[in-house]
C-alpha cells in the first residue's frame, strides 16, 4: 500500500509539474517571439507616447494589437500582469519529484558503483543526496557568478554564451561520473532549470518591481535592471529544449546507460540550443536554416555514439545460452522489481510497464535487457550483485 500511495503522489506531482512547465515554457517562448516580431508603430501619436514597437496578429476568432514601450508608460494600469508563479511551480514540483524517486532511495537512484571514481562508487545514500544537493547550488552559483563577471553591464554576451557552454560541458562530465547515468541526465536538466528558475527569482521579477516601483514615484528606472532581465531571460529560452530532453531522458536507457553519456549529453543541448536560435531569429524576420541543420546534424551524431555494438555476443562464453539458463537469470536479477505483482517495495507496479513473468514476455523484451545489463545500468544500483559471467551469459543469448 505503502508503494502505491507514492506512485499515486508521484502521478499528481508529475501532472503538476507538466502542466505548470507547458504554462512557463509556452508563455516564455511566446514572449520571446513577439519581442522579436515588434514593428515601428505605424501611428504618430504611439510613437508621441513612447511607443517601441507593435505587432498585430489574429488568433482564436479575434484580433490583437501588442505595443512595447521603449522606457516606460506614463501611468501604469492596477492590474498589471507579472509571470513568475509558473516558474516557481515548476521548480518546486520538480524538485519535489526528485526527493520522492531519487533523494527517498540514492543507493538505488543516485550511487553510481560502476564509477570510475573509487569515492563515487562507494559513496553512501545520505552522502549521494548531500552531493546532489550541492551539484544543484553549485551549478547556479557557478553560472551567476559568471554573468555578473564575464557580461556584468550585458556588453560581452557573446564570450559569456561561450563561457556557459563549457560550462555546461563540465556539468555533464562531472554529473555522469559521480551519479547513475539516468539521475545524471536528470541532475544535469535540473542544473539547468535551477538557473531557469532562479533568474526569474532573483533577477528578473527583482529588477521588474524596481522599474516599476520607479515609475510609481515619478522616477526614471534604471536601464541596466531591464537590460539583466532581458539577458536572464534569453538564456532561459536556450535552456528550454535541452531541459526538456534531459527530462524525458529517463524514459530511454541507452542514452544514459553509454559509457560516452556524457559526450551524448552534450550533444543533445548543443542540438537543442541551435534549434531554439533558429525559432529565435525566425521570429526577427531572420531565416538561418544553418542552425537547425547544425542541430540535426548532433543528433545524428548522438545516435552514432550512442548506438550499440553490432555484435552482441560474448567471448567469454563457450556457446549460446539455453533459455532455462537465461530465465533463470531474468528471475533471479530481474524479477524482483520487472514482474506483475513487483517483490521490492518501492513499486507497485513493474518499472516501465516491463513485466518478465513469462518467457514471452521476457523474449519480447530481448533487447532492451541486453542492452542495460551490457552498460551495467541494470540491475539499479546492482542490488542483485549480478556477476561479469552472468552479465556475459545475457550478452550471448541468441534467442
């Protein structure tokens, strides 16, 4: 019952954090395309009243007429509208996510025994959540510090997008090493998102409430205080479509199960950001297919990497197993967790839909146990103790 009532908490949060992310990311990305599509204004007296740009467009059965003023406008409206609770939702939701499937189990989740770091591989639960933890401040605090150092009055976006990526290069380096290649994809989407999250919390709804604030008193509000929101807030439109992946990752074990998971990794973001830029200057009236094409081409290059060898026998083994050997195996390793009615206590239902109660069901997901048991990815955390031979028993199986 236990099992149950945290799979049905895990659901209603999931649901929440899905449903408050499409609301952020669909109104941060909206925002980002209709700053880009502003035109002059047409009108002598908006362009009297301070007016930046406009953009009319039709949507729904209706029409709508959007203005953006250069400074300020003269008085502002009661009912002005701020976007900052979507943001919140969604990080809060997440990291609640994280505590339950991750933080509640690290030496199943988290520990990663087959790093190749000796104090990785032994680390104990309490240490792998400590760590986490602090991989997620220290990837804001590193990346904060290094926009208010490499572009502190935003002249020098361009070397600090550079200094970002690496960045980021790092964190999925250092991520893939100390922790399971699945919650390594999600910590590093996570890093991310954390950033995301805390732009809006500390730099971009700070900044707007002083403009405003200004206003209110009949002053001049500061320009660098629009200029670090807009900069916050262009990074965390690139953040978007990689953090989305890295989210969806967990779902897909040979992206993270692969001893180059990290080089994959970046490949993905990389792919990610370039698609972004594309949309991003689409909407500036600017059609560069060269970045999608770039894009497209490192996913391509992720598939190289990350597919598996041809051949997925071993030399260690005389010949083909027998099924009763393979069963055997799948029941005594697998089991516990991948069957109808799971033994192990932390779910309720078998992980992935995959249940192994027949040799039907087992052969029908034949290569998907070889591939896992193959990078060590399964059995999680190897709780089951499989050995190198029994490991190279399933790479032989032939059928």
């Amino acid at each position: 019952m236990q099992a149950y009532i945290i799979d049905f908490v895990n659901l209603l949060l999931r649901w929440l954090h899905v449903i408050a992310a499409i609301a952020w990311i669909g109104e941060s990305i909206y925002f980002v395309m209709l700053d880009n599509s502003l035109r002059k204004p047409k009108a002598a007296e908006d362009r009297e009243k301070g007016v930046f740009g406009e953009m009319w467009a039709v949507h729904g059965g209706g029409f709508y007429h959007n203005q953006k003023y250069a400074t300020a406008p003269a008085k502002l409206p009661n009912d002005l509208h701020w976007s900052f609770w979507k943001a919140y939702t969604t990080w809060l939701s997440g990291f609640a996510l994280f505590v339950i499937l991750y933080m509640a189990n690290p030496g199943f989740y988290l520990v990663n025994p087959n790093s190749h770091w000796a104090w990785a591989a032994s680390m104990t639960g309490w240490q792998a959540n400590v760590l986490a933890l602090a991989f997620l401040l220290g990837g804001w605090v590193v990346y904060n510090e290094l926009c208010k150092r490499v572009s502190p009055n935003m002249e020098r976006d361009g070397l600090l997008s550079i200094a970002v990526a690496v960045m980021m290069i790092v964190v999925a380096y250092l991520s893939t090493q100390m922790f399971t290649g699945r919650a390594a994809f999600l910590l590093t989407g996570a890093v991310m998102a954390t950033a995301m999250s805390a732009n809006v919390f500390f730099w971009i709804i700070p900044g707007q409430r002083r403009m405003v604030k200004a206003m209110k008193a009949g002053e001049a509000p500061n320009p660098l205080d629009g200029k670090r929101g807009k900069q916050r807030s262009v990074h965390n439109t690139y953040f978007t479509l990689p953090v989305v992946l890295l989210m969806v990752s967990n779902h897909y074990s040979f992206i993270y199960s692969h001893e180059l998971a990290w080089v994959v990794m970046v490949l993905f973001i990389f792919a990610g950001a370039l698609i972004r830029q594309f949309f991003v200057l689409m909407h500036a009236g600017k059609t560069q297919p060269a970045y999608p094409a770039i894009g497209v081409g490192l996913i391509l290059l992720a598939f190289w990497v990350a597919a598996p060898s041809p051949s997925t026998g071993s030399a260690n083994v005389a010949s083909a197993p027998d099924q009763a050997l393979v069963a055997g195996l799948v029941e005594q390793h697998c089991t516990e967790c991948h069957a109808r009615h799971p033994e192990h206590a932390g779910f309720s239902a078998p992980p992935a839909g995959y249940a192994f109660d027949t040799w039907e069901e087992i052969l029908g997901h034949k290569a998907q146990i070889q591939q896992v048991v193959a990078s060590r990815y399964m059995p999680l955390g190897n709780i089951t103790n499989m050995s190198n031979e029994e490991r190279d028993i399933i790479a032989a199986w032939e059928e």
